[in-house]
C-alpha cells in the first residue's frame, strides 16, 4: 500500500481516475515519475488556462521570490498588488467600459462565491437567492446550498431555506424559456418563491454537463433581474478568464452583471486566488466585516499581471474561437462515427462536452483515454458527459491529436461490454 492509500483522506477523487505519481509539467502535458508524458484535457479543472508553468510567468515568479518580494500580506497594500490591480483596470476592465471594485477573498472559488451571496443579501435586506438546476457553485455551506448536485450536498445536513431553484436554459426541452417561468413566479405573490436578493447563474454550467445557455436567455434574465430590482451574479469561476473566447464569459451575450465571481484561472499559474468584483455602489462591507488570512497571495498577484499580457491584443481571444471550432467538428465527426452510442456534442469556445447514453460507456472512455496518456474528466447529473478543457494555448495539431486518442478511446469500448 502507497503513501496516498496509507495516509491521505477517502476524500480524494482524481488520484482514482488517473492513478500514477505525477513529477513535472510543461505546456499541454504532465510527466510521471517514469518519464511518461501524458496529453492535459484537464487543465486543474479550468486552474490552468495557459497551460503547465508557462515561461512568462514563471520566470516573473522566479525574479520576485529571488527579489524577496512579499509573499503573504492579509489584505495590506503591496507593490505586487498594486501592480495587478492596475493591469487588470488597464487591461480588461477600461477595454470592455467595466466599472467594478475588486473584493480579494479567501483562495478558493467557493469562498468568493460566499462573499457574493454574503453581501447580495446584505445590500438588499433580503434572504433568498435563487439558483438553477444542474448548477454547481463550491462545496462550503453557502455556495453548497446554491449546488444543485445531490452527490455534493445529500450528506451535508446544511439548512436549504432561503434558496429556490428554477431550471437552467434548456432544462425543460427546446423551445421552452425557462424564464418565463422565473418572471411567473417573481409576479405572482403565491408562487411560493421569495422576491430573491439575487440570481446567481453560470453561463456555461461546467460540471453540470456542459450546459450552454443560449445569449438570448441570458439576456432575458439580465432583463428580469433589472425589472425586479434583483442582483445579478455570474459565476465566471471555471469558464472565465477567456475559456469561452472573450476574457468574461457573458461578453459575447452584452450583459453586465452586478457581480462577478472569478477564481482558478485568474491565478495564472495554477496559484490560489478568487475574487469578487462588484458595482460601486454595491460597496458596502465596513472595514474588516468579511476576511480571509490568505486573500493577500501575492505570488498569484505576480502571475496573474503576467497572465494579464495574453489580452492586451485580440489574439488569444481569436485562437481559442479557431481551436474550438476546430474542437467542436472533431466531436461532431466522433459523435456521428459511434452514432449508435447516442452521443451529443454541446459546448463554446474551449470548453466542451460529449454525452453518452450510458455512462458506463462514459467512465469506460474516460479510462481508455488515461491508458492513451490523455488525461480528461468526466462532468453530468448523470456522469455521462465527457468534458474536454484543453489549454487555451494548444495548437492545432496537439488538439487534433488528443481527439484522435478520444477517438481510439471510445473505439476500444465497444470491443467487450463495459461496467461502470
């Protein structure tokens, strides 16, 4: 018995799909300790939108550590903060004529997505919040409570009151808006929904199974959120930070949203970092009401200002748009070839999914592809969507490679019945 067996918590998850000692890293691949390279459709989960220790960055980290440059600094002023505050005004927020104040949180998504809710209900002297199906926001008990997921939340015990959950786009079939259904019940005082402080949404619900919503439905719940007074939050978590195309994911859809939760990418490098931005006036924390020991990552600050070079031109924002184009005719093609797998192709950008009628089928696949060297996860209610989040750098014929391996990979299942 290894180590992992012997000590780690029964929590871990990965380390089951993928089980090998990983020993380094670079670009679109991870090495095992036997030298073994292995093709990333994983990326830490949308952690590692330009890749493995990108050169830019780390050598941005290299010179602050050997400057002895400040590494932990609560939420005090530091250069290195300073310097990412100023980039990402520069850079992302003047561009796109976005006017949001920065709140650093503790490191992970789930306690930014806390702070949203912890202040949307503060603001608005309201209790609800209203959440969508098939919706994932974080495992803390605020954001578990948003988490439709039963898997997350069936042994938390956590008290679900002051949440309504209505479905997500597509949820009740094709040609059916769902938010109609939100502006009935918001106007109907017997509907048994309480007028929410706010909406908080994904564009593009990740582990929900790659669930798109359409621009238009978007832009009817921005609608409904501004006639009823209510706040809306987009959690830009996984598919932010350009894994969509655009740096924010609900560009292409001309909202604004009251609040924006980031986390993972916004990082650079695979370093902790999340935070909330919000309209001004939405400011009201007094000083010190909502903190974190570790909102002051400064190494994360100092990759992320490096990060931030990928979108002072369009050029990275158009080479995700080729490559996914790229990436959804792939699919299309592998999905009509094993059409009797009844596979579905859904997805934008670099984020997307294939869905499989029988998910023993899926997990078979996923396991055939590891045993290629290609690692990717498995996402949906009903884990039966593989999920491709390929670098936002790759280059065309690493992805058409990596599609290649899904290809033989699903090719080899169909050789023996499957188990789950």
């Amino acid at each position: 018995m290894n180590v992992f067996q012997r000590r780690e918590s029964e929590v871990r998850s990965y380390v089951r799909s993928f089980p090998v000692v990983f020993e380094r890293a670079s670009g679109c691949h991870l090495y095992d300790r036997e030298g073994r390279a292995y093709l990333d459709f994983f990326c830490g989960a949308g952690a590692l939108n330009y890749g493995h220790n990108p050169d830019g960055m780390k050598q941005a980290l290299i010179r602050y550590l050997q400057e002895d440059g400040v590494a932990h600094s609560l939420d005090m002023a530091t250069v290195a903060k300073q310097r990412f505050l100023e980039r990402f005004e520069s850079v992302i927020l003047q561009p796109r004529r976005l006017d949001y104040k920065v709140q650093f949180t503790a490191p992970t998504g789930t306690n930014a997505v806390e702070a949203a809710l912890k202040l949307a209900r503060k603001v608005k002297g309201r209790g609800n919040v209203i959440a969508f199906s098939q919706g994932y926001h974080g495992l803390s008990a605020g954001a578990l409570a948003i988490t439709a997921n039963q898997h997350y939340r069936h042994e938390s015990w956590i008290n679900r009151l002051n949440v309504s959950f209505l479905p997500y786009d597509g949820y009740l079939g094709a040609g059916v808006n769902t938010i109609d259904y939100l502006r009935k019940t918001l106007e109907d005082t017997s509907s048994g929904v309480d007028k929410p402080a706010a909406v908080i949404v994904e564009t593009v619900q990740a582990e929900g199974g790659v669930n798109v919503a359409a621009k238009r439905w978007l832009q009817d719940l921005a609608a409904v959120c501004r006639d009823h007074d209510i706040l809306l939050l987009v959690d830009d978590i996984q598919v932010g930070c350009g894994r969509t195309g655009p740096f924010f994911s609900f560009e292409s859809a001309g909202i604004v949203p009251d609040m924006v939760i980031l986390s993972k990418s916004i990082g650079g490098y695979g370093l902790p970092m999340a935070l909330v931005l919000l309209r001004p006036e939405l400011d009201q924390w007094k000083p010190g009401e909502h903190t974190g020991t570790f909102r002051g990552n400064n190494l994360a600050f100092v990759a992320a200002s490096e990060a931030l070079r990928h979108w002072e031109t369009p050029d990275l924002a158009a080479a995700v748009a080729a490559r996914g184009r790229e990436l959804e005719a792939g699919l299309r093609a592998i999905a009509a070839e094993f059409s009797e797998l009844g596979a579905k192709v859904r997805g934008t950008g670099l984020i997307y999914g294939l869905e499989f009628a029988d998910p023993a089928r899926c997990a078979a696949s996923a396991r055939a592809a590891f045993a290629r060297s290609l690692i990717i996860e498995v996402c949906g209610s009903r884990k039966n969507v593989l999920k491709f989040l390929p670098p936002l750098v790759i280059d065309a014929a690493t992805l058409a490679r990596g599609l290649g391996l899904v290809r033989e990979a699903i090719q080899s299942t169909l050789a023996a019945p499957v188990s789950p």
